[in-house]
C-alpha cells in the first residue's frame, strides 16, 4: 500500500506543473511609442537617459521640508491608505489558501467505543460488552492535480493579490501626491488672502481720500458711491479666500489623518521650496510600470489563468482519501505488534454531460476580452495624463512670462489712471476699471505659479513616482 501510495504521490507532483491556461503574452500598448510633439511641448533631451519617475523617491522629489514632514505624517495617519495596505494583507492570506490546496491536508483521529450487545442479537447467545479503540493518520479526500485546475486556480489567486499590492502602490502614490497638491492649494489661496488683504486696505485708504474730496466739493457722489463699491468688494474677496484657506486646511487634516500642525503650514507660494522637475523621457513605454497599469495587467493574468481551471472541468478529478493507523478491542492492545490498519480510497469523477462547464468556459474567455479592454483602456488613459501635463509644462513658463508682463502693466495703468484722478484730468471710472485689472492680473499670476508647481505634482504622480 505505502508503495501504491509514493507512486501516486510522485506522479501527481510530476504532472501538477501542468495547466490547461493559454500562454500568455502581454498585449501591445495601444498607445504611440513616443509622446506627442508640437508647439505646446518641449523638445525631450536626448544627451542623456533621464531617471525614472518610479525610480526616484518622493523624499528626493519634495524638497519642502515642512511639505515632507506632512507627508511622512499622512503615510502613518491616513486611513485610506491603511484600508489599501489591510486589503494587501487579505489578498495575501487567501492566496495563501488557495496554493495550500495543491498539497494533502495530513490528519490525525483517534477515537475509541464501548458497546452493550443484548443476548438476542449477540453472536454468543449471551449479554456482552464490546470495545474498540483506534488511532488513524490519514488525507482525506486529496484532489491530485492532473489537469492543472487547483494550479489555475492558484495562479488566478497569485495575480490577484499582485493586482492588490499594485493597487496598494497606486493608493501611496495618490495621496503622497494628493497631498502635495493640498499643501499648495492651502500657500496659493493664503497668498490670495494677502492680497485681498492689502486691496482692502488700498480701497479703504482711497475711500477716505475721495470722502474728504466729496467734503470739501472736488469729488462727486457717484465718485464716493463707487469707492464705497470697491471696499465692499474687496471685503468680499478678503471673507472668501478666509473661507477658502480654511477650507484647504480642513482637507489638509483629513489626508494627514490629524491636524497638521500649525507651524507647519505654509504662508504662501513664495515660501515654497518648488518640487524637483521630472522629464517622462523619450518613449511612452515608461507607462507600462504604472502601478494601476500594472495592477490591471495582473487582473488579465488571473482571467487568464481562470481559463485554464475551466478547461480542466472537461477532465477527470482524481481525489485519494487514505489513512495508516492501528485498532484493537483493548486499549491496552492498542500499539501492540499486528494491529495495524490501513485503507486505500482512490476516486475518480468523469463530467459526462454538463451544460454549465460549457457556460462556465465561455465566461471566462469574456472575462479575459474585459481584463483586456481595461488593461489598453488603462495604458490609453495613463497616456492621455502624462501628455496633457506636458503640455502643460511646455506652456506655463510662457504664460508666467506673459502674466508677469500683464502685472507689471496693469500696475503701471492704475498709477498713471490714480495720478490723472488726483489732478482732475480723468474721471474715477478709470481708476476703476484699472483696479479691476490689477487685482485680476495679480489673481492669475498667483492661479499660474501654483498651476506651475502643481503640474510637476501631477507629472510626477502619472508617471509612477512615489516610492
């Protein structure tokens, strides 16, 4: 029987390397190998091969102290990415499970039992009492992977954990840079309030001036109801951007997972060490190490590897159930020389006709077409991002040029418009109309540099930064 046994053992260890599961071969990207050229994007340097964005850490890429120590804080605190790192955990204990499967779960019983048999049905013609007492060592009901369906199995379940993880990554990567953005969001919108700030006083100061020209008779009414206008205004904009600064600094809590710190926080873009800048390189194939693109790619392993369980439905199960162990009427006798027992229960099941094997195949080849549609849907998405922040990176020096231009012209015609008022050669309409302008254009230079910073964020976080 041992020798039935270690032959059966080794031939089911020989054949379980076997799978029924299509090759597989990764996808071409439907996506151009190079990134898009044109007059919104830099030319790529070719003098030497850029690092990765995978490559570099996000300590490396921040070079905000204080933006450091709140990220580092949001990687112990946040509880997303907790609920992401807990799910990595799962994944990987039901992968666990499932590989355990290819192997005979070994059992040991014992048991023992003492039995009254009455005159009448005792094989003595007299009352007696019977014992029995047994220890057994055995597998029950082991399936021997011939045809690779436990194997697919535990591929699928392998690839789906590796998804997780990848998923896991990606969840890092997203609020490491989710909360960058939120640290600069938080500097723009209080540079913002200063300047509302100092708007304020600028329109109160000039209130005052034209109150005392109304007084005496040199400025009119409509001259003070306008002036009137513009502080009200500018108290508007001072109470919105104490909104918004307050508002930024709640969402700042929440990714951190506690309140950050007050010290830490910045006072305005100024203030802000600028993140490093990242190149994506010459060629789009950087995309493929993604970790969403890589998490989805596993997810199209595991529907592979589900065809081949399902291919193996069509086949035999052979499954062993055996035991060694030993039994006696006594238990004194229990362990003594001769009583040994063993048995030997080898099953096989043929699927003879069975429409949902059928059904159950198909499935799975739709599932494999699905994984493969949100694989190239994902590799398409992930480029789109990264062009649309070159893009941006190719332009926004030159709209930061422009602005500055705008600024310093808008404050050269308020001048001239408010020295003009004071001698009476113009009216206040276009010291108005001036201020409006000044305020919109220093609104947008603040919008640009943090759109600026924010972008190198984003580039970052498209490429796959965030280790």
């Amino acid at each position: 029987m041992r020798r039935y046994l270690i032959i059966l053992i080794g031939m089911a260890l020989g054949l379980g390397g076997c799978t029924l599961a299509p090759k597989y071969k990764r996808p071409d990207a439907p996506v151009p190998a190079e990134w898009p050229k044109g007059a919104a994007y830099q030319e790529a340097k070719t003098a030497e091969r850029p690092a990765a964005a995978s490559d570099i850490k996000w300590q490396d890429f921040i070079a905000d102290e204080k933006l450091r120590k709140i990220i580092d804080e949001a990687l112990k605190n946040n509880r997303d990415l907790r609920l992401a790192a807990l799910n990595v955990e799962k994944a990987r204990a039901l992968y666990g499970i499932q590989r355990a499967e290819l192997f005979p779960a070994l059992s040991a019983a014992g048991s023992g039992t003492v039995q009254r048999i009455p005159a009448d049905l005792s094989t003595t013609g007299s009352a007696r009492t019977s014992e029995q007492y047994s220890v057994n060592l055995g597998i029950s009901s082991w399936e021997i992977d011939f045809f690779g369906r436990i194997r697919s199995l535990k591929d699928r379940t392998l690839e789906e954990y590796l998804a997780t993880e990848q998923a896991g990554r990606s969840a890092r990567i997203l609020l490491i840079t989710s909360v960058a953005n939120a640290y600069l969001a938080l500097a723009a919108d209080r540079e913002n309030l200063r300047l509302a700030e100092s708007t304020l006083e600028t329109q109160e100061a000039a209130y005052r001036l034209i109150r005392k020209r109304y007084e005496v008779g040199i400025a009119s009414e409509l001259d003070l109801s306008r002036a009137q206008g513009q502080v009200d205004a500018a108290r508007g904009e001072v109470a919105r951007f104490t909104q918004l600064t307050a508002q930024d600094e709640n969402a700042l809590d929440l990714l951190v997972g506690s309140p950050v710190s007050r010290e830490l926080l910045p006072k305005g873009l100024e203030g802000v060490n600028p993140p490093g800048e990242i190149s994506a390189g010459l060629s789009s194939e950087v995309l493929l190490n993604r970790p969403d693109i890589l998490a989805a790619e596993h997810r199209l392993k595991a529907s592979n590897a589900n065809i081949g369980a399902a291919r193996a439905a069509f086949f035999p199960r052979i499954s062993l159930t055996t035991n060694i162990g030993t039994a006696s009427s006594g238990l004194s006798r229990l362990f003594g020389s001769g009583q040994e027992t063993w048995s030997f229960a080898p099953q096989i099941s043929m699927p003879i006709f069975d429409a949902r094997t059928w059904s159950a195949y198909d499935a799975t080849k739709v599932e494999r077409e699905i994984a493969l549609a949100q694989y190239e849907k994902a590799i398409q998405t992930a480029f789109r991002e990264v062009a649309d922040a070159l893009a941006v990176q190719g332009t926004v020096d030159r709209q930061l040029s422009a602005q500055e231009s705008l600024v310093r012209a808008a404050a050269d015609t308020y001048r001239l418009s408010n020295a003009r008022y004071v001698k009476g050669l113009d009216s206040y309409l276009s010291v108005l109309d001036a201020q409006r302008s000044l305020n919109a254009a220093r609104q947008g230079l603040i919008a640009l540099r943090l759109a600026r910073l924010s972008n190198r964020v984003t580039l970052y976080k498209v490429l796959g930064g965030g280790r």
